[in-house]
C-alpha cells in the first residue's frame, strides 16, 4: 500500500512539472504582431514600425515615404490639455518632404530627411513634446522597409473563401468578410477591391487574439465617412491588423485614402503611393505610413504604445 502511494504521488508531482513547465513555456511565448514580428514569413515593417523602441523600434505615428506632413487644428494647443494632441508618437518624413504645423501639437519627436518644417499659429506653445532634426540614415531605410512590406503582404494569396470588396452600412465582422476562425494563431489574407463604411451604424469589428492577425490588402478605395468605424476585440491590437493600400491600384490611378466626419480606425494603414487624408475629428489609433499625410479638423493619430 506504502508503495502504491509513493507511486502514485510520484505519478502526480511528474504531471504538475510537466503542466508547470508547459504555463512557463507558454507564458514566454512572444505575441507575433505587425510592429515586432515577421508576419507570414515575408512581411516586416522594419524600421517603419510603429512599434516600441525597447524592441528596436521607433514608435512611430506617421511616416511620410516622400510628400508632406501637413496637420492642422480649428483650437491651437495648450499644454497640459491631453485632448488637443493632435498625433501620439513620433513623426518621420522621407525624401523632400517637409512638416508644417498650424495650432496642433505632436507628443512625440520629428525626423526628416532634410529640415524644413513650417509651424505657424501656435502662440508660444511648443509644437511637439520632443526634437525635431534630421536622420537620413534612418529615414532612408524605414522608406525601404515600407516599400518592401508592402509589396510582399500584396503578393499573398487570399484566405479561401474570403470577401473580394467590403461595402458596408452596418454592424460587421470577420465572418461577413469570409473568416470563421479558429482565430488564435493564425494570419488571415483579404485581397479586396474596396473597403468602404458610412455612416454610424457602419461598424466593423474584428475578433481574434494577440496571436491572431489580418492583413487587408486594398486595390481601390479604403474611405470610412460618417462615423464609421473599425473596432478590435478579443485581445486583437492596433499591431496585428495591416491595411495595405495597394502599390498598383485598378487603372493605375491612386486614389486617397480617406477618412471624415468622426470615423475611426484602428491598426495599420500602410498606402505607400496614396496620400492618406483625415478629416472632420477622424481618428486612426495604431500607425499610418503614405506617400504623404494631412490631419485637419481636429483629426488624431494615435499610436496606442506610445504613451503622452
């Protein structure tokens, strides 16, 4: 019986070592995402991520590959008043691009490729919480990286079954873009033609994990108006979700990447030949990299690991 027992307990103190080291394991098990990760074994943001500098990254907020920065607000800043930042996160422009500023505020530092920003209107309030200079180095191989990502996540095959345009007007989610999971751990591939939402009621929700991620490549339009808005849920964040606005749009024209009238969107707009244009209050929290940027009408973008 005394042997039994030995056994036995032996048998049990075995399976809570092994259920031990399995959480441990697990626990150190590192969330692929957008901003530290490569995704799908070919597409890395690299030195255009947004994501934290602690795993060599450089928070950015908006990256610039050649035109403008242009933000503006209708209430200049005053500090101390969280609301009015206008971006969180650091801004980078490449090529001639330049920074122009009129009564906003940026919580973050500036690179450019050459200096020459324009601030006007902010009566002897700051501009940005940090620096402003120059990083060719830097700059130079965030364009690269944006460029090569963008055409590798272009490159892959759709998941099968999956919507090939997105036009909506009400409540959504994954499955009515043509995914039914199993959500956790895997990489979901749309190539759409369109994704569109107005209105309020224009909302799309995306499921999944930390381990789960969406990469949404876009031939045509990508426009939220009226409210709309793309939502995340289930411990999906800004970093696992990729909007690649397609190098060669349909007919070769590159139309703008649109965002008005209070709508929102959250993860990674990536549109490396389209200009991406916010307006009226609009929000993007994660990351937008373009051939140039504007945010007016009190716009934000709001890189959600970069805190204020």
């Amino acid at each position: 019986m005394k042997t039994d027992i030995i056994s036995k307990m032996s048998h049990l103190s075995r399976a809570l070592l092994i259920a031990t080291l399995a959480l441990a394991g697990a626990a150190s098990v590192k969330a692929q995402n957008f901003f530290d990760n490569t995704i799908d074994g070919t597409v890395n943001l690299g030195n255009a991520s947004g994501g934290s500098p602690a795993n060599g990254h450089n928070n950015w907020a908006i990256f610039s590959l050649s035109g403008n920065v242009t933000i503006t607000d209708p209430t200049p800043y005053t500090p101390g008043s969280v609301p009015s930042y206008d971006v969180i996160g650091n801004i980078g422009i490449a090529g001639s691009g330049k920074l122009s500023m009129t009564d906003s505020y940026a919580d973050g530092y500036v690179s450019e490729n050459t200096l020459g920003s324009s601030l006007a209107g902010n009566g002897a309030n700051p501009y940005f919480k940090g620096t402003i200079g120059v990083n060719s180095a830097l700059i130079t191989f965030a364009h690269n990286d944006a460029i090569a990502a963008s055409a590798a996540a272009a490159a892959l095959t759709a998941t099968p079954g999956t919507v090939t345009t997105a036009v909506f007007t009400s409540g959504k989610t994954e499955a009515d873009l043509g995914i039914t999971g199993p959500l956790a751990g895997n990489t979901y591939v749309l190539n759409l033609t369109d994704l569109i939402l107005q209105g309020t009621s224009a909302i799309l929700t995306l499921h999944g994990t930390a381990t789960t991620n969406y990469i949404i490549n876009i031939d045509r339009y990508m426009s939220l108006s009226g409210g709309a808005q793309i939502n995340l849920s289930g411990g999906l964040t800004a970093a696992n979700v990729l909007y690649n606005v397609n190098q060669n749009s349909i007919n070769h024209v590159q139309y703008d990447v649109t965002l008005s009238g209070g709508s929102q969107a959250t993860g990674i707009i990536l549109a490396t030949t389209r200009a991406v244009k916010q307006t009226g209050a609009s929000v993007v929290n994660g990351e937008v990299i373009a051939q140039s940027v504007s945010l007016s009408g009190a716009s934000k973008v709001i890189n959600p690991f970069a805190s204020p």
